[in-house]
C-alpha cells in the first residue's frame, strides 16, 4: 500500500458531528450530518471532508461495538440542535498519512500507520486517533476513498 506518511503540527479543528456506534447502518450517520451542514449552508456544496474519530479501536472492540464521532469541519463555533454536537480537537503533533483506498483496506491501513509510528519511536498521546476523508468514494473511478490518517503523538 503506498502512502506518504509525515509528522506535523495540526491546527485545532472545529466540526459537527453525529455519534455513531458499530458499522452498521454507517452510511446513515455520513448522509445525516451531511445533510445538516448543508440545510445550514456551513460548507460549500462541491467540497465537504468528512472527519471519523475512533473511541474505540477495531482490533480490541467487536465492530457492532466501536464507537465513532462522523462530522463534517467547520469554520467556527456552531449552534447545533438534536443529535448534531459541536466539538473542537486539538491534536497538536500527529503522525499523517495520505491514502488513495477502498473500504476494504481501512483496517490495514490504520494497521500499517501504528506500525510507522511504533518503528518511528513516537508514543500515541490522549487525543483519539482520527481520519480526514476528502472525496465521495462512489464517485471516485475505482470506487476509493482520498483519505488522511492521524494519530496524534507525543
């Protein structure tokens, strides 16, 4: 699998979200607060990443179990109703890596970014690991994701 897989300084990220537990039923979650950000004019219509961060991991919980955070990044503060919340993560350094993927390939993905950062010598801070996905994976040619890993470090 190639990637290009980098540490840097993140900037504090604002976003929406919807709380999603399991892998069912997922897509829900994406077309939920999606819908929302755009309802609410947030985003403009022809470029919204998603933001998935992971509370659990997938190799210690069963996938029915793993709880997720699915949003959309914002420019500020927002005021969110229902089940939409606002939060803000501050990851500071983070060991990034810079996927082309389908769905099937996440989990080696995510496999092959912990390997990286334990070769590397860095030690995974409290911030929860979390991942950018910046295209519509039906619309991509062979159906992948343009996706960003991070694994905030210290």
């Amino acid at each position: 699998m190639n990637a290009n897989v980098i540490v840097k300084e993140i900037n504090p990220l604002k976003m929406v979200y919807v709380s999603h537990i399991g892998v069912q039923g997922l897509d829900s979650s994406f077309y939920k607060i999606i819908d929302w950000v755009r309802k609410k004019e947030l985003v403009s219509e022809n470029e919204i990443d998603i933001v998935r961060i992971y509370h659990d991991s997938f190799k210690i919980t069963p996938p029915d179990k793993v709880r997720m955070e699915i949003g959309v990044p914002v420019k500020e503060k927002v005021k969110t109703e229902f089940d939409i919340q606002y939060r803000e993560i501050q990851p500071k350094l983070c060991v990034v890596g810079s996927f082309e993927i389908s769905l099937d390939e996440f989990e080696k993905s995510w496999s092959s970014m912990f390997i990286w950062m334990n070769e590397n010598r860095y030690k995974p801070s409290e911030e929860k690991p979390f991942e950018i996905i910046h295209n519509n994976y039906t619309e991509h040619p062979q159906k992948k994701c343009v996706v960003d890993f991070y694994i905030p470090v210290r």
